[in-house]
C-alpha cells in the first residue's frame, strides 16, 4: 500500500498516536504558557536554527527582563546579545528583535497582527514564523512549514516541491484544513525523532506502508 489522498486520515492519525509522548515543540510548550501573541512571535524568531531545548530557555529567560516590543527597545544591543547568545546567530537575531518590536510599535501600535499577510509586511518575519503567530498566538488556521515539515512531507508523498514555501502552498491544497494546525507539531516530533534527514529510524515508523520513501528504498 502507498501514499494517496485518501490515506491522509490515517496517516495523520498513526503518527498522532506515534508521536504523542514526544517532547513538544518550543514554541507550543509557549503557547501552552499562555504567554503573550509578542512573546511567541519573538520565542519563534529565535527559534530559528536553534534547538528546541535553547530556544525554550533562552525565551523564558529573555522574558524575565522583557516581554513586551518596547521593553526590547530598552535593552542595550550588547545586553540583548548576551542574553540570546546561546541561539546562535545572536547579532542578527538582536538585530531582528529590534526592528521588529519597533515596526509593531509603530505600525500596530504594539499589537502583533493576527493575519499571515500583515505578519509578513515586517521584515525579518517570513512565511514559517508568520504561520506559527497566526496558530499558536491567535488559533487561526496556517501551515508551518520548517525543515521537517518539508523534508517529511516529500518523503511520504503529500507534496513533491523543492522548498519550504511550495511545500506550504501544495499543503494548503493537498492537506485537509482540520490537520493544518497541527501538522507542524507531529512532523517536528517525528522528524527529530524517528524521520531524521539521516538514517531515518523507519523500523520504528508506523506509516511506512504509505511512504513513498520507504517503499522506493525498499524495492
């Protein structure tokens, strides 16, 4: 048996149930906080290429001294360096902080929009973070598609795109809207998990006769 449409149900209900006990995303595990729409836009932005274990404590650190667009503001770029240091690419990322605090101030008044597209008006927010605020900060539908999403997607045969950005759009077309939420988290979790970029541990996989992967590998 292989990928079609009409297996999406029961793939996505498999890997529900393969991936329920694995540790969550940083940024759910956020959300689940209840923390501000600010504060999972900024614990997103730090996300990248970062681990998940660093951005949660790096997040919850920096949100002890500031948690709000203008108290980023305030915090010297030395200052805010030093704090988000261990996510790596911290001057960049310092740099981001920054601007994107003081776009919100001044072109939302220190709201964080609640739609892709407006999300997507800040530079240095692009397609995977807006997608993540809009579901984890506002519950509204979106895509999120990351490293894993991209990669796991191809590998079980839901899209056949090249980057992150046609693998969202195919997804909008292919994927039932009900699972658009929650995608990103069961992928991420299989992906660090099980579906890993290298020798992926499909003996421990409960889809392989859907996977597209799989079965070329196999045969």
């Amino acid at each position: 048996m292989e990928f079609t449409i009409n297996n999406i149900d029961t793939i996505i209900i498999k890997l529900r149930e393969l991936t329920e006990n694995f540790v969550i995303p940083s940024v759910t595990s956020m959300a689940l906080d209840k923390v501000s729409p600010f504060e999972i836009l900024i614990s997103t932005l730090l996300s990248l290429r970062t681990k998940d274990e660093t951005t949660y404590e790096v997040s919850l650190k920096l949100f002890e001294i500031a948690n709000t667009p203008q108290k980023i503001l305030n915090i010297t770029d030395k200052e805010l360096q030093k704090i988000i240091f261990k996510t790596g690419f911290y001057r960049n990322k310092a740099k981001t902080l920054k601007h994107v605090s003081q776009e919100i101030i001044n072109k939302y008044d220190g709201n964080v929009p609640d739609s892709i597209e407006e999300l997507l008006t800040i530079n240095g927010i692009g397609r995977k973070t807006a997608n993540l605020v809009v579901i984890k900060a506002y519950n509204k539908p979106g895509i999120c598609v990351d490293t894993h999403v991209h990669r796991i997607s191809n590998r079980i045969g839901f899209v056949n795109t090249k980057n992150a950005d046609k693998t969202e759009f195919a997804l909008r077309k292919t994927l039932p809207k009900k699972y658009w939420c929650e995608i990103n988290d069961i992928l991420v979790k299989h992906g660090q998990n099980i579906c890993r970029p290298i020798s992926p541990k499909c003996n421990l996989c409960n889809i392989t006769q859907y996977c597209k992967h799989f079965l070329i590998e196999k045969n």
